[in-house]
C-alpha cells in the first residue's frame, strides 16, 4: 500500500521474540530485548541463562561497530561467566575472569572485559538495513554469578588522515579501527605514540575479515605487527589491501618482558598464583599520507648526480694537470710522470750528523758499535736472528756507495704477471741476503735501503692483495645475499616487524624491501670506490709508459710505484657499500658483522699502506695480511656470540689484544728481523737486561719508539676499557681499535714527513683538509642514533626519527653518503701524501 513505511527496529525485534516464544524453550531461550548505551544486571548459574538480542539500523554505505563491556566480580576459574556474541557472519564468545598467561607460564585474570565486534560491511542497497545482535550469557556454576552488560555503538571507529585520535586500551579491553585509503594516496604512515612506556603493547594492521585477532595470544596470526612502548610507526600501501582500507589492532601485552620490562619483584618465582593487575594505557593515532612516487626518483637522482660530480671533479683535476706536465715538458722541464726535472733534497731528522759525513761513513761506526757490543755479551744482535752474521759484509755498506739496486740493471722490464713465479720468490734477496741485518739496523735509514728488491718481483707481490681481496669478496658476498634475503623474506610472509631494526619513521618500502632509502643511500661507496680504482688505474698507467721509456725519474727517485694495496682498497670500498647495503636490508644483531668486517679490511689496508710507503721490502704479505683478518672477524663473531656477559671471553680477548700489540710492536721497531721462536724470550730478557737494568740506555730508534709507546697506550686503554665496561657492540668496539690506530699511525706519519723538511703538495693538503672536515660531519651524523639492536625492538622504536633530506632520507643515510666521501678523500690523501718525493734520489728520503 502506498506511502507505508517500513518497519522500525522495534518492529523487527518484537517479530523476533515472538517467533522465539512461539517456538518454545528454556528460559534462556526467550531474548530479552536490549538498548544500546543501558547497563543490564544479573545472575546465571547452570540452571539459568540469559540471551538479549539488540537491533539497529544500518545505513547504506556505512560501516557500523559495536562494543560489549561485561563484568563479572566473581574470581572464580572454576566456573567462569561465558559471553557468547552472534552476529550475521560470526560468532564471538570469551569468559570472565579472561586469563592471559605470561612468562614462565605465570597467570593474570581480569574481571572487566570489552570487544568490539566485527563490523558489518557496506551494503550495495541504497535504503537502510536491520542488524541484530544476539549476546548470550551463561555458566556451570552451582550457584548464581552476578554479571554486568554493556552494548554500545562506536561513533569514531573510522581514522581520519591528518587527524590525532586518543584513547586507552588495556589487556582485557583491546581496541581497533577502520581506515581507508583516501583517492589521492598510495601510501601512509600510521604513528602510535604514548608518553608512558609501560605496559607493552603490540600495534597490528590487518585486512579487513573476520574474526579481528585482538588478544595478546593470537594478535600476531593475521597482518603486520610491531611491538611498542612510547613510539610505533607502520608504513602501509594500498596495493597490499584489494579493499583499500584496513583495521588497526592495538593490544597490551600482560607481561612486559617483550618490550624489555621487568616483571614487578612481588610477582617474580610465584607462578602457581595468579593476578590480578590493572594495566591500562593511553594511546595516540595518528595517520599521515607517505611519500609520492616522484620522491623516490628525486631521491635516486640527487644519489648517482651527487656521486657522478666526483667524476668531474677529478676529470676536471686530471685534465688541468694534463695541460700543466704538458706546457712544462714542452719547455723541458718536466718528464712526462713526475712534473719537474730539478732534483731536491730531503734532509734527515737527526741534526747531529756532520754535514760532511757520508751516510756510509755513519753505517759504518753504527756496525763496528754493534759488533763490540755483540762482543761484550758473547751474541751477535741478540734481538735480530737466532744466529745472524755479525758484521758479515761490512764493506757492503761502507765508503758511502749503494749496491747496485735491480731496478737499475733492468729498468725496462715487463711489469705483467707470469704464473711461473711462485710466492716463496718474492721475498728473496740473494744478492744482498748476507747483508740486510746490517742494513736494517742503521741508525738512519734510508729508502734506498729498503727498496733493494726486484720492481718487477715487489709489484707482484703487492698485486697478490688485489686477487686475494676479490676472491675473498666474492665468497663472502654470496652467503650474506642469500641470507638477508631470507630475512626480508620471513619478514614479509610473517609480518612480525621486530626481526629488523629500521627507522621506521623514515623506512621507505620499495617492492620487496622494507627500507629502500638506507639501501640507496650505500650507493657513495660502490661510486666513489670504482671511481678511485680508475685513478689508481691512471696512475700505473703513467707508471708503466714511464718505465717503458726508462725514465730515470721512475727508477731511483720518489716512493717505489706499488699499486696493489690501492686496487685492494678500491675493491674493499666497493664491498663495503654492498655488504652495508646487505646489513640495511634487514638490521638486527646477528648481521651486523656484515656492516663492518670489510671496514676493518680498509682499515688494516690503509695502515698496510702506510707502512709500505717507506718501508716496501718489509712490508707484511697478502697471505698473512687476509690471515690476520680473518682472526679479527672470527672474533668479532665470538664477541656476538659471548661478548654480553661471559667475563671469560674479555679476559681472554684483552689478553690477544695486549700480546698482539706487544709482538706488533717488536717487528716494527725491529724493521722485521725480530725472530718469533723458542729462544725469543731469552733474547728479550737479555736485552732487557743489559739495556734497561745493567745500563739504561737510550733507545736507538727514538721517533719508532714514541710512536710504539704511545699506541701501545692506546691499545692497553682500549683492553682494560673492554674488560671493565664490556660493550654490547663488540663489532663497533674493534672498529674503534682499527680506526684509532689508524689515525695515529696517520698522524706520526704526516709529523715526521713535515720533520724532515719535506713539502705537502696543494692537492694532498686539500685532501686532508676535506677528510678531517667530511669525517667531522659524518660522525655528527653517525651519533644521532635512530635504532639499536642492543635493546629490544620497542625500545630501539623510542630513538627513531623523521627523514631529514629531501624527505627520503634519515640521518643514518646521510652518514652513509659523508662516510664513502671521507673514505674516498682518505684514500686520496695515502695516494698523493708523497707526490712531493717524485724528484727526490731514494738515498735522501728518510724511512720513519
């Protein structure tokens, strides 16, 4: 009939009732019809049952939810208070007191209780419909329990973007809320904070199907989760949700022992008893839209363009270089490598020597004093050799004449490789065998002295880093890909978000990676290392047409051309950026070695460098050199593994540490002719002695002895710090010892270059400065810490902050992009630091 209307709620529910009462029962059969907003009192036992039906409407193209309070005083679990909620497509039931279990199987109940049902999804029909709700009240106890019930409708179950929503939850009374994506957004951030850590909770995003898993023991089976205590941020992109919108769960744990809580003291060792705590926390959503797809190709872009300028910079550098050796050959003053024709002089430190004293006058005198005093003490250079020849060949090093050198009688040989020459070949010196104790043992020494061997023999030695290096970073590259792969992996299947450690308020996902940007931003040290690689490549180049000319400039003059350590360091910052990259694709505690175990290789590297600047027939081969590495790693990985709490691995490790240093020391004060064997000790001990107790002498290499001591100091402080205060981080912590030596080694270095009156040429100076400036800035960045694994992934969520460049990138990658441009200056410095010696004759370059 026209204009009737439809029939109301109170209607439905009237026909309802009555088709229940038609159909007969138990009392609890017969609904009792129920008002939203009105509390209903009562009891049930096994005999007596409640059911209350509560109907609305709903309209179209709204989602409507409704939350139930019950409450019950009783404590007993015997026989709980049942609570069965029926809806159209589910069922929802629970009991009262609700019993959560802890750690150690503890027990926690709580009387109060409050769900919020599945909502009803939008219908396509264009008048609104009838919903009901049936509650069931039940129990088996003998005897009445009273009750309390609450139905409520939700009004702000729907999030808003941009918009700040509070409110409480508890472990009993968890909370969750509808958010669709608006038209114009791809992706959003969902930011929970609260200002009080505990209790713990989990913040969870799930699609929307029914049931919603909002208790502590089932919150991680559907969707994306993360632990929480002040700070949570879930990044969400519609294309994960076919129904562009999704729930967000949150729930507080009973126990805060997850998020690296205590267990209050009255409850620790009872675990038969069970509690009853009030935990109830206040929380804050708020939903902003991410990033578009044009900042990720701003982000790429200002990446690759910011490292290619390197590229012009040196084009740039090399080019004007270019034209200066050019105007200045065509006007004979330069060869085509070096620059300059002119000889200059390098003098020594020592100001004691007569001016018109030869130098082997001085070697002379110094081995007829070494010979009376190996008399004195029946040994002949105790500390040297076993049994070494004293004072064999001492015309050799007398009347102020070099032996020839073999660069000399071959100055034109092929530099290339020959698989003929085995390793055991390229430490020999048998025409000079007889003599070298003795030439290592001067009081001044000079590059001519330890520059004695075969060019051609050295170089391949040193290219032996470079093969050794690519080996090593191939087999070790390969298992760390597959392995975080395998992360990201269980990471996205499982959706737990507390196996990495990212920043999540700036953890940009693109296709399977969680975090893109701390991934792109390692991009500096792949650049930057091949970019230095074709430098050094330039450099032998130069070399290698020089000595095909037989330039004499190339064979007895400046710092012997060795360029295998550089290739090495080229390749190690390449592999630092991919392992770095390796480590951001999943960051946690048990990667991190990935992060750094190529640092310490650049690190001992350089120092390798150094040393072989001046010294480059002594200098520590590619087999003991990756040896020696691979101990260190291997202890860092013991340091994970037993370096929190067992005293027994510090005491041991700062034991290693202090030896290792001590017999470092030796060889290097030595020149590499301390003899590791059985009788050492006696030697030591006898020169202890006769040196320090019988007469106490001054020591013979005064500057090497400075520099020993004090890194030595360093070294011991860095043992006892370790033993005392026991970092968590043990990977950085060794990091610490390389890089500190490093810079002391550096800095002894670059004062006993200015000492003997040598020049520090423009571009080496620009270097240095440009390195000690980056590397200021880059550690600025590197201490702002935005996560650690050393806490629990809610605890290290507290640190995390909002991008800082270009809206992409945090400070961590910003230390990324500083730290492979200091890298890159540093190594720049070690190449150019003596390109002021090219002219100088080997004979008057000081060795220190």
């Amino acid at each position: 009939m026209a204009g009737r209307a439809a029939p109301g709620p109170g209607a439905l529910l009237c026909a309802l009732l009555w088709a229940a009462a038609a159909a007969g029962g138990g009392p609890g059969d017969n609904p009792a019809p129920g008002a939203f907003g009105h509390v209903y009192r009562g009891a049930v036992n096994i005999s007596a049952e409640r059911v209350y039906a509560f109907a609305y409407r709903s309209e179209p193209g709204q989602v409507d939810a409704v939350r139930v309070y019950v409450n019950s005083s009783s404590e007993n679990l015997q026989y709980p208070v049942l609570f069965v909620v029926r809806q159209q497509k589910g069922v929802l039931s629970w009991q009262v007191p609700l019993i959560f279990r802890g750690l150690y199987q503890r027990t926690y109940n709580y009387q109060e209780v409050s769900r919020t049902l599945c909502p009803t999804e939008p219908t396509p029909e264009t008048r609104p419909s009838e919903q009901v709700i049936f509650v069931d009240v039940a129990s088996m106890a003998p005897f009445n329990i009273a009750y309390e019930l609450l139905v409520t409708r939700l009004e702000n179950f729907q999030l808003e973007t941009n918009k700040a929503f509070n409110f409480t939850a508890s472990p009993s009374q968890p909370q969750y809320f509808l958010y669709k994506f608006p038209q114009d957004v791809d992706s959003v951030i969902i930011n929970v904070v609260s200002d009080a850590a505990y209790p713990c909770s989990v913040v969870s995003v799930q699609d929307i199907v029914c049931p919603v898993y909002d208790l502590d023991h089932n919150v991680e089976f559907n969707g994306v989760y993360q632990s929480m205590t002040k700070q949570a941020a879930i990044t969400v992109q519609r294309k994960d949700f076919p129904g562009e919108q999704f729930f967000v769960v949150f729930v507080i744990k009973p126990e805060d022992y997850a998020c690296g809580g205590s267990v209050p003291s009255s409850i620790r060792g009872n675990v038969n008893r069970t509690w009853n705590l009030q935990r109830t926390k206040n929380l804050q959503v708020t939903i902003v839209p991410s990033i578009k797809k044009s900042v990720y190709v701003q982000a790429m872009f200002f990446s690759f363009l910011g490292f290619l300028s390197f590229y012009l910079g040196s084009v740039i550098v090399a080019f004007v270089h270019y034209i200066r050796v050019q105007r200045k050959a065509s006007a004979g003053r330069l060869s085509p490598e070096h620059g300059s024709g002119m000889m200059t002089s390098s003098h020594p430190i020592s100001a004691s020597t007569p001016e018109g004293s030869s130098y082997g006058a001085i070697a002379s005198e110094h081995l007829g004093h070494l010979c009376s005093c190996c008399a004195r003490r029946g040994l002949a250079f105790p500390l040297l050799s076993p049994s070494p020849r004293c004072g064999a060949d001492e015309s050799s090093s007398s009347g102020g004449r070099q032996p020839p050198s073999p660069e000399r009688r071959a100055p034109g040989g092929s530099d290339t490789d020959s698989s003929v020459e085995e390793e055991s070949d390229f430490d020999t010196m048998p025409e000079i065998e007889s003599d070298k104790n003795i030439i290592r043992t001067k009081v001044f020494l000079y590059l001519s002295d330890l520059s004695r061997k075969d060019r051609r023999i050295v170089s391949k030695k040193y290219k032996i880093y470079f093969w050794n290096i690519i080996t090593i970073a191939v087999f070790y590259a390969l298992p760390v890909i597959q392995l975080v792969i395998t992360y990201q992996t269980v990471v996205n299947v499982t959706g737990n978000q507390d196996i990495c450690y990212y920043n999540f308020l700036c953890a940009h996902p693109l296709g399977v990676l969680s975090a893109f940007n701390n991934i792109l931003s390692n991009v500096g040290h792949m650049m930057l290392g091949f970019l230095f690689l074709l430098i050094v490549l330039r450099r032998d180049i130069l070399h290698r047409r020089a000595m095909e000319m037989k330039d004499i400039y190339t064979l007895d003059y400046g710092i012997p051309k060795h360029f295998g350590l550089f290739y090495a360091m080229g390749i190690a910052l390449m592999m630092e950026g991919v392992l770095s990259a390796c480590y951001h694709v999943c960051p946690n505690y048990s990667n991190f070695q990935f992060d750094t175990s190529f640092m310490y290789m650049i690190a001992g590297l350089c120092m390798l460098k150094l040393y072989q600047t001046r010294h480059p027939d002594i200098n520590a081969s590619a087999y003991s050199a990756y040896a020696s590495f691979a101990v260190v790693i291997s202890l860092a990985v013991l340091g994970v593994v037993f370096g929190k709490n067992d005293m027994w691995f510090w005491v041991i490790f700062s034991m290693i540490h202090v030896l290792a240093s001590l017999a470092l020391s030796t060889q290097i004060y030595y020149m590499g002719r301390f003899k590791i064997d059985v009788g050492m000790f006696r030697r030591a001990l006898m020169v202890l002695y006769t040196d320090c107790i019988q007469q106490c002498s001054r020591p013979m290499y005064m500057d090497r002895m400075v520099l020993l001591i004090v890194g030595n100091l360093v070294n011991w402080s860095f043992a006892i710090f370790g033993l005392v205060y026991r970092p968590r981080d043990f990977a950085s912590y060794i990091l610490g010892i390389f890089i500190c030596n490093l810079l002391l080694y550096l800095a002894f270095y670059i004062i006993m270059k200015l000492r003997s009156s040598e020049k520090l040429l423009p571009i080496p100076m620009f270097c240095i400065v440009a390195t000690a400036v980056v590397w200021a800035a880059a550690l600025y960045f590197f201490f702002q810490t935005l996560s650690s694994w050393e806490e629990t992934p809610a605890e290290s969520r507290e640190k995390n902050r909002p991008c800082i460049l270009l809206g992409f990138f945090d400070d961590h990658d910003v230390w990324h992009f500083l730290s492979a441009a200091a890298l890159f200056f540093s190594f720049l410095v070690l190449l150019t630091l003596d390109d002021d010696l090219d002219t100088v004759r080997r004979d008057k370059i000081p060795v220190f």
